[in-house]
C-alpha cells in the first residue's frame, strides 16, 4: 500500500533561518513520482516539483531545495533564508506508475515570524 | 498557464440540499479530481475522471456523485447535503496519469448547516 507520512504538523521560525520539511513515503513500486505542493493562505495549491524514483539526484531551485533518498524513502525539502512569504501549508505527494491518482501526505504547516 | 476555475469561494447550504460544485479547466488536460481538505486529513481524493463520461471513485465517495459531460468540466453532486460533508473542496486537473502533476482551482469552501 501506498502512504505518504509527514510527520511535522506545525513548524514556526523566525525569518532567515534554514528549515527543512520531512516527508516519508511507502510503496511496493519499483517506479514512481513524488511531488511537493505549496498551499499558502489564499487556499490555492501550488506544484512545486516533481521527482521520479530512478532520478536520486537533488534539486535546487533558489531558496529551495529537495533531498531524495530511496535508502531511507524520504524526500526532504529545505527552504533556506526563509521569509515571510513562505508562510503556507506544504504537502508530500506520491504516485505510482499506472496510477492516475496522487496520494498526498497530511501537510506541514510552516509560519515564518518577521 | 493552466487555469482551474471553481463556481464558488464560499458556500452556504441547509441539510438534505442538493448541492453542485463546479470546475473547469482550460488546457485540454485528460484528467480531472475532486479532493476534500480537512484539518489533519490531508487532501483525500473523491472521484476521478479520465475521459468525458468516464469517473472512477477515489478514496471517499460516499454521499458524492460526479459528472464529466464536457471535457473542459468536472461537476461535484451532494445529493443530500449533510453536515459532515462541511469541507474544504478542491478541484484539480492533469495533462495524463501518473508522474504529471495536478494542477489546481482555489478551492470551494462548503457550510452545510
């Protein structure tokens, strides 16, 4: 079965300080795709990234970054010098091959204090 | 940019109602998904469409059905609206199946008292 675990439900640091979002995921495929979505206050989420399981390599995108391992299935996110405007709930997702429909984790809610 | 519209921000609505929840996209995409947010939940999946008159039920379809006349739109049906299906409710939709992401509408928030 699959299953998505963010652990963290609430993180809250103060502005320019680094932080990372866990998110661990379970499933018996060989070949599938994670995802992170960012939900901010208007309610409207937002695709991030996507990664698929043969592709280990991390990914940086200006502030953001995502650590995959399948060793240990996880697939962290790192804001770094975070600012208010990241305030928002982030969700893990994954979904296997052949399957149409993305199995989200139940989201961390990060508050960034000025 | 892919642009998902839902009918209403904000709903209000009496038990035993019918209720319809509206979404439409405007890239052509095949599939299209209706989730309910609830605090602690998560997003959990409704039903599914991947063709126009196709649907497939997702994880928690009782008390909803859909319908997917056109492909550009997706509607949600309470048939009788009860207080527990007071929810946050999301539309989605993708280009194909698995491996392409979801892109989403701004959500209908539903009252039902």
């Amino acid at each position: 079965a699959q299953k998505v675990t963010q652990a963290q439900t609430e993180i809250s640091v103060v502005e320019k300080e680094d932080v990372t979002l866990d998110c661990v995921y379970e499933t018996r495929d060989t070949t599938y795709y994670l995802f992170w979505y960012k939900q901010p206050p208007s309610g409207e989420l937002v695709f991030l990234i996507r990664r698929n399981s043969f592709d280990e390599q991390n990914e940086i995108s200006g502030r953001y970054s995502w650590n995959f391992q399948k060793s240990t299935s996880s697939f962290n996110f790192t804001i770094t010098a975070s600012q208010v405007v990241d305030s928002a709930v982030y969700f893990c997702a994954l979904s296997e091959i052949g399957a149409s429909k993305i199995i989200f984790g139940s989201g961390t809610r990060l508050s960034i204090r000025p | 940019d892919v642009k998902v519209t839902q009918s209403s921000r904000y709903l209000v609505k009496r038990t035993g109602e019918k209720v319809f929840l509206e979404c439409v996209q405007d890239m052509d995409h095949e599939n299209m998904f209706w989730y309910r947010q609830d605090p602690g939940l998560g997003l959990r999946l409704i039903y599914f469409s991947y063709d126009v008159k196709m649907k497939e039920k997702g994880d928690i379809p009782e008390g909803y059905s859909v319908s997917r006349e056109k492909k550009e739109r997706f509607s949600l049906i309470l048939e009788s609206a009860s207080t527990n299906q007071t929810s946050m409710y999301l539309c989605a939709s993708s280009l194909g199946g698995s491996g392409y992401e979801q892109y989403f509408g701004p959500g209908t928030r539903l009252t039902v008292t």
